[in-house]
C-alpha cells in the first residue's frame, strides 16, 4: 500500500469521502478570514475569531502527533475545556523534543524533523476523524464529482506526508487510531496508553508505547495484594478500553496465580446516572470481608467514588488500590483525603525533566506562535482574557503578555512529559538508524528517503535502545510494549494533617516494598485485613467453599487424626497418637505396672508376709526335723507342699517387676510351677490314703509305692509334666516383650497408653495354669473320695477343706481375670 491505491474498496471509500468533506470545510473556513492552521494572534490584545485546531511545523520529515488538549464535551458538542497538564504540558514536550532533537549534530544531522500536531479532545470518534490527516498524502484523489456545498469544486493543498505518528494518550483513542495508521503502515509510539489489548501485535502491528501495558501493571497490583497478605478483593474499572481490560488482565493473572479470589467486578458506566456511584459503594459493601477494592478508572470517576464512599459514612473502610491512572494525582484527593488515606497507588517509574522545566517557564505569547492553543492555555493559566473575543468572556481582567509561567501561576511539571519525549526520541533513533543504513552517512535526506517505508521504519522503531530524557532506557519487546518499571506509593497524612504522596516501593519484574513504610490511619502501621476467612488454627483443615478458593470453613481434627496439610486430616500410625496443636503424631506413652502402685503395694505385701510365714514354718520344720509330730506329718511331702507354697509368693515379684527377656521367662517357669508342687503333693497324699484304705477293705497287705521315697518320685514325676510343658513353651516361643496399644486405646488420644507387657497370652496362661488346676481337681476328686476315713486320720479332711476352697477360689478368679482385662494394673 506504499502509493495508497490499494486501499480496500469500501474503507477506502469512506476515508476518502470524509477527506472531501474536510477539504470543504477547510476552504470555507479560509474564506471567512478564520486562523488557520499554523497561525497566531500577532497582538495579545487583539481580538480573536476562533483558536486553531492543528499545529504544523515544516521540516524534511513529518511526525504526527496526537494530544487531548481539551477536554471531551458534552452535550453534542465534541470539545469541552482545556486540559492544561495534559494537553498543553505534554504538547509542549513534544516540541521541545524536537527542537532538542534538530539542534543534536549527531542525531539525524542535517535532517530537519517537523510536526503535525492534532487535538483528540479526549474523545475516541473525534480522533479518528481527526487522524484522517496523517493519511492524507496516501491516498490518490480524484474529486472530478464532488463538489463543496456551495457548489465550487474542492482545492486539494499538498498534504504533510506523515512517517510516524506520537500518540495518543487515552487506550480507546489509541485503538481507533491504530486500526487506521495500521492500513497504511504508519508507525505509532504512544506515550501514555497502557491497555493490554494493544499488545496484541496482529492486530495492531503497527503500535509501540513507551510505557508499560497494563498487564504489567495488574501483575504488579497482584504482587501488592499478594504482599499485603489480602486474597479476597474487589475490582472496579471505568467503562472503556483501559478500565476494562486492566481488570480483565488482573483476574486473568489472580485466577492463574490462584492466590486472589474475586468478591465482586463493578463497573462504572461511561455516562452515569444520578447516585450511581452511591449504589456502586452500596454493592461493594455487600461482600464487607473484600475492603481492598482494585480500581482501574479515570480521575474523575476516583473522585466521585471517593466521594460516595465519604457521604455513605465508609471512610476507613475501603482499602484502595488504585492504577497509574490515581498514580500520584492531587485533583482525586482533594477535600476527601481522609477517605483516601492508605490508597496503595501505582505509576510508570519517571522522572522530571529540568530541561523541560526551564523551556516551559520560558514560553509566552511572543515566543511560542507555534501553538495554536497557547493563548487559550495563557487565559486559563492566569485568570485572565485576550481581547474581546478571549474565551474567558467573563474573567474580570485582561491579560498583559507580561505574565510568567512559574511566577505569576503555580507550575509542576505533568508526569508524561518524560514519555512524550521519549516516544518522538524513539522515532527520532529509528528515523537516524535507518538513515545510516539507506543513505550511507550523506547529509540530509537521500533519494531512498524519499518514500519512507512504514514497514521498514517500525523494524528500527522496535529494534532502538537508549538512554531517555530522565536517565531511563528505552526499549520495545516483539510486541511493541516498553518494560515494566513501577514506583508505589501510598496517600499517607502524617501527625500534622499534612496529606500526601509517598514512596513505599517499586516494581522491576518483582516487587519491591518497604512494609516498614506503610501507614493505614494516621499513625496506626498494622496491616489492615481483606481476606473472605481467617486463617485456620492450627489443628483444623480448611473445607473450601465451592467455587470460591479463598472462603473456607474450619473443621477440626478429630479423634486419632492430626493436620496433614492445609486440607486435609490423617491418621496417625497405630503406635502414636497427635500432639496438643495436632499438627503430627507423638509416640504413645508406654505404661508398666509401678511398684508404688496401690495395685502393687498390696499383694507385695501379701506376698512378704506369706514368705515370712512360710519360711518360718519351713525353719521350724527343719528344726524339729527328727520330732514325732514332725515325721508323723509327712516329713518329705509337707517340705514339697512348703515349696510349692513358697513359690505361689515368690512369683508376686516377677509379675510386678517390669517386664524384659529374663522376667518374663521367671514368669513362664514359675507361674504355674508353685501351684504345681502343691497341688502334686496333695495329690499323692490323697491318692496315698485313698489306696490305703482302698486296699484294706480288700486284704491286709499293704499297696506298693506308699513309701515316702515313692512318694516323692511320685510327685516329682507330676511336676516334670508341668517343666516339660513350659520347655515346650520355650522352644515354640521364645518368651520377649511387646507393647500393647490396643488395651489402653480410649476415645480421647490423650488418655491413651501402650502397655509394657510380656508375650504370654491369655490362653497361654490358661494353659500354663491348667495342669495345675487338672491336678487341683484330681486331687479334689480324691479329696471327696477320702472324706469317710477314721476321724483318728486327721489328714483327709483338712485336704478336702483346701481342696474345696480352692476349686472355689478359681471359679471366682477366671472370670474375675477375664473380666478385668481392659485395666493396665491387671
């Protein structure tokens, strides 16, 4: 499309109609004597029909350039007032850049950069019709069939062939405009629209900016967020390319992060009714846990949010987090700065460019006829009106020319001033570096020069590198987008009522914050909440709401389970059980039988006694050994009979002492081994007496095996029975030691024991006593049978009475044992 012919049939068409009207326009407005563009008043005190709409400086090649000098109008009218900071400050910089750039010898040299500079008013219809200008020289015309409306044919003057347009301000503007200078590859750079839409380089193949895309910007708000420690915000975005895709590009990078839930996106109409933003306030409290709220809107719907929230009473409520378009602006603030106290505000890092400072201060009416708009900039400056046709009819004086900008009126520099300068910098470099390349070092433009290629232009565009005007570098990814470099600041009024702007950070790929610097409320530095639940405590999982990450319920970790994780409670293995704060498993305590335990105290006791008892008996026996009474007893089997009763006591201590290898196998050998010899004995004694009288009823002989030698053969051989037993216990299983945590398992883990114990069952209890009790109730059968001997044999019932007793005693005791099995001093 380099001669502009083939220009699609139906957009071409229109562009080409509309560019007819204009050329009308243009010749009845020459003929009513108006100013035209490029002029000025050659007297401030002259009256003035009409201020210009375009500024045009010659020069060998042309930039466009695109500011919102005015304001939007309303009403159908499609400008409203002058935007002095906005429009004039960074109108100005573009063409201090271009004075700075045609007196560098060593920048484009002997090439002289010109200007068409065009007003936008804020408005993204009115700059495309505007923009129209920049095409101009593109497009063949052929106005054999059309005519002005006054019937005369249309004077075409030779267009201002535009090579690259800086531009424009406003996300919307920028977007009608590229999707026109992409048609006829005209490489845009603007200095201030940040929207992440146009980043998209198949759409808008043509546009850079200098300043970082809002996608920069939303990672960097959600690095805040993340920082402050808040999961639960809302967002707010004014109707409009920046607003909307700001917010959609911070959800779209929350919900990849996954650490930031949503409450609610509100957004605020392009033309909103009355007390809408009461209702805006009003819905934002409906999720009252989500105080951060994320804005993404102009400066004028920040001030009448601010405002609602302090009519409704919420001043100190919301927590705001406001884009580059709060950044560290007054005008949103003012006479409202308690409610936006603790606003967490971000801005493209810059810096003031002094140069541009002294340029500005410098300007007046005489010296700066190139800006059509300076007069009018001049009467809202300083109050005052030029001549009778000023546009300030009713200011109550007039102005002088004498005025000075600095002294006679505040001045600060506007925060894109840097930008703008960078961005006719940018093309500046692209315009030198392709001149190298084309013209080899000749001065001035070459005859390759002549038809700039737009394609080849924006390839050096894309590719420059350097230092801007505040220090900064300079430089486009693949997609045209500069590097993110943010400063944060936070709106904090300090003890004397001072409000104010302050550096708490910035943002280079990662965030950097001084937490330290942070104020909510004046004096207060604790860090204020924004979260949809508080935090678990420890011991409870979170049970998430669906759909809703951040929200949870807390349940605690019942029973034997301990906090795995964040969502999840487990099990503790069988031998441990959780801690206090249940957060992991401690080992269960392991409990024996104490020797200062009331259970143990008592049958130690017991079993002293009975030892001193029996030892005495066995020493008195022992002592009256060769004695009548002693030999009339059974002398052999009454010391077997001791024995067995001795060890019954002894075993006491075995089964109190805490268990290991040895104890438990004194415990296996001598468990039944007492109750064994005593029962042996009495056995043989009433086996003895029954064969006695058993054999007298039947002749006089005596029965063998009567005498006390077979007698004790006969009870020890009973009693090897019971050792052949437990040996075969031994060899099958070895006697060790386990703990048992099932006995002392109760529902509450803290009560929970494991038991020290020794490896003997219950059945192999039962079986190491059963020989014994076998023996016991052979012995009682005897018993029953020897009850109708003489009564001069005083032997036989003292033995039943025992035996009986104690066939008594072990029917209470084996469900007695059994029943008590559960307790840990069993």
């Amino acid at each position: 499309m380099a001669g502009g012919s083939e220009l699609p049939g139906v957009t071409g068409q229109c562009i080409l109609s509309l560019l007819m009207l204009k050329s009308c326009w243009l010749l009845g407005f020459a003929a009513n004597g108006a100013l035209r563009p490029g002029a000025a008043p050659a007297d401030p005190q002259q009256p003035l029909q009409e201020f210009g709409h375009s500024i045009r400086l010659d020069g060998d090649v042309i930039l466009g350039g695109l500011f919102p000098v005015h304001a939007r109008g309303e009403r159908g009218v499609p400008c409203g007032e002058l935007k002095k900071e906005k429009g004039i400050h960074r109108l100005e910089a573009m063409l201090f850049a271009i004075d700075l750039i045609n007196k560098d010898p060593e920048l484009l040299p002997n090439v002289t950069l010109g200007a068409r500079i065009l007003d936008t008013c804020s408005r993204d219809t009115y700059a495309l019709e505007q923009s129209l200008t920049f095409v101009q020289a593109l497009i063949e015309r052929d106005g054999s069939d059309v005519r002005c409306a006054n019937g005369e044919a249309p004077i075409f003057a030779k267009p201002d062939k535009v090579v690259g347009v800086i531009g424009a301000s406003a996300s919307s503007v920028s977007i009608m405009v590229a999707n026109i200078l992409r048609l006829f590859k005209i490489p845009q750079v603007s200095y201030a629209s940040t929207a992440p839409e146009l980043s998209d380089n198949t759409r808008y193949d043509f546009f850079s900016r200098v300043v970082p895309p809002d996608s920069y910007q939303a990672q960097a708000m959600l690095d805040i967020v993340t920082a402050m420690g808040w999961n639960y915000v809302s967002t707010l975005a004014s109707e409009g390319n920046y607003g909307e895709s700001g917010v959609e590009a911070f959800v779209q990078i929350s919900r990849d992060s996954g650490g930031v839930c949503i409450a609610q996106s509100l957004k605020i109409p392009r033309e909103p009714r009355l007390g809408e933003f009461d209702k805006i306030v009003l819905r934002l409290l409906e999720t009252p846990n989500a105080r951060a709220v994320i804005i993404f809107a102009n400066e004028a719907d920040i001030r009448r949010i601010l405002d609602a929230a302090k009519r409704n009473n919420l001043t100190g409520h919301f927590l705001w987090v406001g884009s580059d378009s709060w950044g560290s602006k007054i005008s949103p603030v003012v006479q409202q700065e308690r409610v936006a106290e603790g606003a967490v505000t971000i801005l493209p890092k810059r810096a003031s460019v002094d140069a541009f400072d002294r340029y500005f201060k410098s300007r007046s009416l005489s010296n700066n006829r190139r800006n059509v708009w300076f007069a009018e900039f001049w009467e809202e400056n300083f109050v005052c009106k030029l001549g009778m046709h000023g546009k300030r009819p009713g200011s109550p004086k007039k102005c002088t020319g004498l005025e000075k900008v600095g002294r006679d009126s505040t001045y600060e520099q506007e925060g894109k001033v840097q930008f703008v300068m960078d961005a006719v910098y940018a093309m500046a470099h692209a315009l030198h570096h392709m001149h190298r390349e084309l013209c080899a070092g000749s001065p001035g433009l070459c005859p390759r020069m002549a038809n700039i290629d737009g394609k080849e232009l924006l390839a050096h565009v894309r590719a420059v590198g350097f230092n801007g005007s505040a220090g900064t570098p300079v430089t486009f990814n693949e997609n045209g987008d500069a590097p993110g470099r943010y400063d944060i600041f936070q709106y904090q009024i300090n003890n004397q009522s001072t409000a104010g702007y302050k550096v708490i950070g910035h943002w280079t790929n990662q965030l950097h914050l001084e937490m330290e610097s942070l104020q909510w409320t004046t004096g207060d530095t604790s860090l204020p909440a924004s979260v949809c639940s508080m935090p678990c405590r420890t011991g409870e999982r979170k049970k998430v709401v669906k759909g809703v990450p951040c929200c949870w319920h807390c349940e605690r970790c019942e029973g034997y389970h301990f906090q795995a994780s964040e969502f999840t409670c487990e099990l503790c293995p069988y031998e441990r059980r959780p801690d206090h704060n249940r957060t992991s498993c401690q080992a269960i305590p392991i409990i024996k039988l104490e020797w200062h335990s009331p259970w143990a105290l008592l049958p130690v006791f017991i079993s002293v006694l009975g030892i001193i008892a029996t030892t005495f008996v066995i020493a008195t026996f022992v002592r009256y050994n060769d004695t009548p009474i002693v030999r009339a007893s059974g002398r052999e089997m009454s010391y077997v009979l001791l024995t067995g009763i001795f060890l019954c006591y002894i075993i006491t201590f075995p089964m109190i002492a805490a268990p290991d290898v040895a104890v438990c196998s004194f415990r296996r050998i001598f468990l039944g081994l007492g109750m064994c010899f005593s029962n042996a004995a009495l056995l043989t004694k009433t086996n003895r007496i029954h064969r006695i009288f058993e054999q007298g009823k039947k002749a006089v002989t005596a029965p063998r095996f009567i005498s006390p030698a077979s007698q004790l053969a006969i009870t020890f051989s009973l009693i090897s029975v019971q050792l052949l037993g437990v040996l075969v216990w031994f060899a099958a299983d070895p006697p060790h030691t386990f703990v048992d945590f099932g006995e002392q398992r109760t529902q509450d883990p803290g009560n929970a024991r494991g038991v020290l114990k020794c490896d003997i069952s219950d059945l192999s209890l039962i079986c190491s006593l059963g020989y014994s009790i076998l023996l016991m109730v052979t012995c009682t059968v005897y018993a029953i049978k020897t009850r109708g001997v003489p009564e001069t044999f005083n032997e036989a019932k003292p033995i039943g009475f025992t035996m009986y007793t104690t066939c008594i005693i072990w029917l209470a005791f084996i469900p007695i044992f059994f029943g008590t099995a559960q307790s840990a001093e069993r």
